[in-house]
C-alpha cells in the first residue's frame, strides 16, 4: 500500500490572532496617580500636625512650671516668715501679689514672681542649652523669650457650703495665659493655702 494517503487535509487560511494588549489604561494610571497624591498630602498634614502639637507642648510645659513656680514661691514665704498671712493676698485686698495678668519677669530681691518687687529690667526666659562657652548661666545661653506669656495669680478667701468665710484658708488661682501655633491658649493651676506650715 504504498503511495495509500490519508485523507488531505487542507490548511484553512485563519487570520493571526492578535495577543491581549498588556499595560495600564489612562484612566487606570490617573486614577492611581489620585490615590497616591491623597496619601502623600495625608502624610504631609500628620506631618505638619506633628510639628505643632511638639511647639505646643514646649509652651504647655513651660507654662505648668512657671505656674509651680509662683505658687511654690507663696508657700516658701509663708513657711519662712518672710511674709504674713495678711500679706498672702493680692493688692485690691491689702496684700502683695498684683491684680490681673501680668508679664512675666525675674522675682525681684522677696523671692517672689508676681510682685511689684519684679525685676522688670530682665524679663523671664528658659535657657534651654548653654551658649558657645559651654557653660549654662552665662549671657551667652540659648533661651525662649517669654514675651507672649502672662500670669495671672489669684489669692481669695474660700467660702464653705453655709456660706461661711473660712478665715484660715485661701485659694491660690494661677492662669497663664500664652500665644501658641494653633492660637491663644489658657491653662489654670489651683490650691490652697492656710497660715500653718
């Protein structure tokens, strides 16, 4: 059976088939270029958030210790004796400490910040490194200037529920008062005091 064939198939004539494209369509590239920008500027604006919660909290911190250095200042010159109880209590009462708020300056020669004894020839500062000599409280020192920031310390005598004045104690009120990103800020300190150390 030489020369017996199989049956002839005949090639059909197909177009080649054309292969999937493959990419990104231009909707598909706008639409991620979209995502991405929204994710860069959220991160931008935790970063700049960032940045003023950390000058915030500068200005919170110093604010607490200068509040706990006045009120401190008041305890020692009652435990010392330096002055009376009489005196403990702000100028529109017969006491020492001013009315209403005011800058904040070194204490003057009583040791306390708040008086008219205030040296208003050096206004209060933070020194927060030492300068080129390396030694802290030098002239030279890094320092926050705190120009923006009031005290504000009010001394008034403590009523019980009756209504009845209670003559050995008094409530010691510190407001500071200061200008930080973001706006004015207030922060209120109280305690309490009587003429017994």
């Amino acid at each position: 059976m030489a020369g017996v064939r199989g049956p002839i198939m005949k090639s059909r004539n197909h177009a080649p088939l054309r292969k999937p494209q493959v990419g990104f369509t231009l909707l598909e590239t706008l639409v991620a270029m979209l995502i991405l920008t929204i994710g860069i500027l959220s991160m931008i604006d935790v970063m700049a958030q960032g940045l003023k919660v950390s000058t915030t909290t500068q200005y919170d911190y110093i604010a607490k210790k200068k509040a706990e250095e006045a009120i401190e200042a008041i305890f020692t010159a009652r435990n010392s004796m330096e002055k009376s109880w009489d005196q403990i209590q702000n100028i529109s009462q017969g006491g020492i400490f001013k009315d209403g708020p005011q800058l904040l300056y070194a204490p003057g020669n009583d040791g306390l910040v708040g008086t008219v004894n205030d040296d208003i020839t050096h206004p209060d500062v933070v020194i927060i490194a030492p300068g080129p000599d390396g030694i802290m409280g030098t002239s030279d020192d890094l320092v926050v200037p705190l120009s923006g920031m009031t005290r504000e310390i009010q001394i008034t005598t403590v009523v019980d529920n009756a209504g009845k004045t209670l003559l050995n104690l008094r409530q010691i009120t510190v407001i500071m008062r200061y200008t930080a990103i973001g706006g004015e800020k207030t922060q209120t300190f109280i305690c309490y005091i009587s003429p017994f150390a």
